[in-house]
C-alpha cells in the first residue's frame, strides 16, 4: 500500500520548499515539488530606470546575489546593444567565478555532505587509518594522524555536550549510511576546513566587488572599478596580487580535498549511481566571456535532449536565437491567474492561491520550458554539454575525474554515471576545479590588458525613444539563470527572471510532464519513511534556491502567507 510522506520545509537549502512523494514497495511512485513562499519582485521594477533593476535583482536572494546583478546587466546592454570593455567583462568574469568558488564549497560540505557522512560514526574512527586513507587518494598537507585525532576529539566532546550544533537534526545510523568510520572522520575533518576556505573566497569577492554578499561594482556599460595602478584607494597590483593569493589558496583546497571528497563518497556509494537521473534534457549557456562584444567564451553552451550526447545544439553568443525564441513558461500547475505558457517577454506574474491540490495547482513556481520541454539545468547541464562538444577544458577535468572515481571504486566507469544524483556532485565538483583555473586565467588576461594601458571600465548606455527588449544570460553556480526585459522609453515596461532552481523546481506543465525534481525521485530507493534521506539526497544534489525561483516582495508590508517549519 502506498505511503504518502510530505517533508516540510527541505532544510539546508535557500528558501521555502515542500516535497511530496507516495512511496510504494520501497521506493518513489509518485512526486511533488512545490515553492511554499510567493513573491513578486519583478512587479516592483516595471516603471523604474532599468540602470537601478540590477540592485533590486541582487536582493532576490541572499547567496546567489552576483548571478541576479550580472545576468541584469547584461539584459539591459542586449536591449541597447551595448559593447562593454574588455576590462569590464574581465573584473565581471573575477566576481562569477570566485563567486562560483564560494558557492560550491558551501553546497557539498554545508548543505548536502551530511546526506552520506555520519558524524556520530566518525567517533569509531582510528585517526591513524584515517590518514591512511586520506593519503591514498589525496597528498593534502591536513591529512595527518594528528589533525584526525583533533577532530575526533572536538565530535566526542560535541556529542557529550549534548549540544551538536550543525550536526544536530541528522539521521546518524541510518540504513542508508554506507560510509566507513575512518572516511566519515576524514570529511568531518574537511567539512571543518572548508568553513576557512569559503571565508577566503569571499575576501577575494569583497575585494574585486566592493561588498559580498550583493556587490557594489556593477553597472549597465560596465563596472565602476576604478583601476589606477598609483593609487592606495582603485584596484592596483597589490589588490589584484592579494586576489590571486586568495584564489591559488582556495584552489588548492577545491583540487585536494572537495574534489577528492567528492569522488570518494561516488565511489564508496557507488550502489547510488543508478538513482536520480530525472530528466535528461539539458541546457546550458556560454560564460567567461573573453572579449568585449561577448563573440567568445571559455565555458561552452547548448542542449541535449533525451540524454544523447550525440543530440548536443550549441549556444552561441548573448544574441543566439536558438535559445531566445525556445523559452517559455507555464502555469498551468501554479499558484497565478489564467492557464497559459508563454515567453517571457509576454509573462505576467498575478497570484491567485489556492490550496495544496495533487491534480491541480500546488506550488508558487513557473513550470519553463525550451521547446516544449522540461530541462534539467546546472553544473551536470553544463559539463555534458561540453562533453558532447568535444571542448577540451571540460573533456580533461571530467576524464580526470571520472578516473578517481574508477580507481577507488575498483570498476571503470563513465560519462554516462554522470546522469544521476551522485553524477550532479561530480560534476559540480569538477566545475569548481574549472572554475578555480578560469578564475586565474581571467586574472592573468586582466593584468595583460592593463598592462597594455588599457584603464577603460565603462561605455555609458543610451535609452532611445520606443521599445526595445533584451535578455542577459548567465551560467550561474546553480545553472542556467536569464533576465528577461521590456524597456519602453527608457523604463522597464516588463520584466522576469527565469532561473536554475525554476526550471529544476518547477513544477508539471499542462501536459503532465513532470518537473526535474519531482522527474529525479522516480523509483529512489526509501529504506525508512520515517527518516526519508533518501529524497533530501537527491534533492539536496540540486543545491535548491527557492528564494531565487519564486521572487517575493509585498511593497505595502502586507502579510502574504503565514510558514510554519516543522
């Protein structure tokens, strides 16, 4: 007989989200997925200067602030047809990739590690095997005996406390647990160091950016980073050195030690590799720009549909067609006025709430769609469709990892593993080492171009008389996210965003297709509906922002909806 279990909200994620799933013999028949907050920011933009729209954007969200405020910039310069300097697209490819750093160290050791690391096991660890093990797949400096037994001490006077701080509330002993005593110790110990490695991540961001969270040093035409190589107070050589310093060290941590981490836990979970795949249509866009008009990129974009990597279709350049004529949105299943799927340029966002109704509308998020179809968005998206393509950064960096993972594992395995919930960990960790590479290699191309005299950061934007529309795309830490606007006479006329945690999140469209959430549960093994890890497992891969999918603001301070977290 089936059992219907409602988690309520998701913890460790951004956001307000509620899963629904029947499980039936053990595992996942049926699922939901639904965004339990409304919001309406984009309302509050129409009318406004759309130079002003980036700093509201940033504020949709708390942790993906960069992704909203470049994505918005660039949508007002593709209405305008704005070239920006070079030195502008270079410091913005500083901020996304060492925002992107930040990310996703946080994502795997604070937000989903603790799906597969039993901490309360790591106190029957011997600190002695556990250096052991480190030191066979990883020469990391704080893999010593000593540094193990430190750990292992502070857990066990945590545990006797009573007061387990992040590791209370967690399922220790589950069933599904499958780690070792001496690998759980070792990311306990790694989870701790991660906590200084994301701190100097974002010192880099604070300094390239002015303020993080929500960077202050963004503008449509470009950035307002002063460079002045004589003066205490612009960006100078000692600032950039102080940056580069701060990313070699963060690298350093994501190449030894989240990487390996990560391919450890797909190795040792390797029973896991058969689970989550969901959807297998995927898309991605081109980012790190290499020039000014944006022609060229170092991280690829395109579509795959139905898994075939044979069936990739690139996207090509801010203007490609292809992806701005294929978007859309439906509501059918969502908490708004009317039954429509349109393009974004034509959306309106108007609530009207109902209740939680399995047949009928149950979530406050959009259902996008390319094509008519549902894709799966994020690292996994984007490190496929640099696969399919053959592009030569991507095609190293998941070979290698893909080769870690085989030799602790003991089997050979495959880009096709990747297709899975363990496969959106490996890919997001092999995205990490690429970005941390790019991040230098954009480093070095701006100390090139400054070197050559070039001080240029801004070209300033001209609103003429009319309509113009425009979209600014960016592969965000979480996947694809697009700003979509309608500038009339110089104000915004409309305005939408359409972002990863929508088109993963969202939720079935009028013709029934499932969403790529509710799509990954399908058949996950549950070994316990009371403690359900299983579903936070595959949710969590997806690093959910619902803050960032549903949007909300009651400009009058009205009370829109009450949220009780049980």
């Amino acid at each position: 007989m089936a059992q219907r279990i409602t988690i309520d909200p998701i913890t460790r994620i951004e956001g307000h989200l509620r899963i629904d799933v029947e499980v039936d013999a053990g595992k996942v028949t049926k699922a939901w997925s639904s965004g339990q907050m409304f919001r309406g920011l984009e309302t509050i933009l129409k009318g406004r200067d759309p130079r002003d729209a980036w700093l509201f954007v940033q504020r949709i969200c708390g942790v993906c602030t960069t992704v909203h405020a470049l994505a918005s910039v660039r949508s007002v310069e593709n209405a305008l047809g704005l070239e920006i300097p070079l030195n502008a697209q270079l410091i913005r490819n500083l901020v996304q990739s060492i925002h992107c750093l930040h990310d996703h160290i946080v994502h795997f050791y604070a937000l989903s590690a603790l799906d597969w690391v039993d901490v309360v096991s790591a106190l029957d660890a011997d600190p002695v095997k556990t250096a052991a093990l480190a030191d066979s797949v990883s020469n990391w400096p704080g893999n010593s005996p000593k540094r193990f037994a430190a750990v292992k001490e502070k857990v066990a006077a945590l545990v006797a406390s009573g007061q387990l701080g992040p590791f209370a509330n967690a399922y220790w002993g589950h069933p599904a647990m499958a780690l070792p005593p001496e690998a759980n110790l070792m990311a306990v110990s790694h989870y701790l160091e991660a906590l200084d490695y994301q701190r100097k991540a974002t010192q880099a961001l604070g300094i390239i950016g002015g303020k993080n969270p929500h960077v202050q040093n963004l503008s449509v035409g470009g950035v307002t980073t002063a460079i002045n190589l004589d003066n205490d107070s612009t960006l100078n050589m000692h600032r950039l050195y102080q940056i580069k310093r701060l990313v070699e060290e963060v690298s350093g941590f994501i190449k030894n030690v989240y990487m390996v981490d990560v391919a450890a836990v797909g190795a040792l979970y390797k029973d896991w590799l058969p689970y989550g795949a969901g959807v297998t249509n995927y898309l991605a866009v081109q980012d790190m720009f290499l020039d000014a008009k944006a022609t060229t990129a170092d991280l690829p974009g395109g579509t795959i549909m139905g898994g075939d990597l044979k069936s990739v279709k690139p996207i090509v350049g801010l203007n490609d067609a292809y992806f701005k004529e294929n978007v859309q949105e439906s509501i059918a299943r969502a908490w708004y006025n009317g039954d429509w799927a349109k393009h974004p340029w034509e959306e309106d966002t108007d609530p009207k709430f109902t209740d939680f109704q399995d047949e009928g509308r149950y979530t406050w998020l959009k259902a996008p769609r390319f094509q008519g179809k549902p894709m799966q968005v994020g690292p996994l998206a984007q490190m496929l469709v640099g696969y399919a393509q053959g592009h030569e950064m991507t095609v190293k960096s998941v070979d290698a990892f893909l080769g870690t993972v085989s030799a602790v594992a003991g089997v050979t395995v495959g880009p096709e593993i990747l297709h899975s919930t363990i496969g959106r960990h490996a890919a997001r960790a092999v995205r990490a080492g690429m970005m941390a590479d790019l991040a230098l290699k954009h480093w070095g191309l701006l100390v090139e171009n400054i070197g050559k005299g070039d001080l240029e950061i801004f070209n300033p934007p001209v609103f003429p008389k009319g309509e113009q529309k425009g979209v600014g795309y960016h592969e965000a830490p979480r996947g694809t996210l697009s700003h979509w606007i309608v500038i009339q006479d110089g104000k915004i006329k409309n305005y939408q965003c359409v972002v990863p945690s929508t088109w993963n999140a969202g939720p079935r469209d009028a013709e029934g297709q499932l969403g790529p959430y509710e799509a990954s549960l399908m058949d996950n093994p549950i070994a316990d509906p009371e403690r359900p890890l299983e579903v936070l497992r595959t949710i969590h891969s997806f690093d959910p922002c619902i803050a960032c999918a549903v949007h909300m603001l009651d400009p009058e301070g009205k009370e829109v909806m009450k949220v009780k977290a049980l």
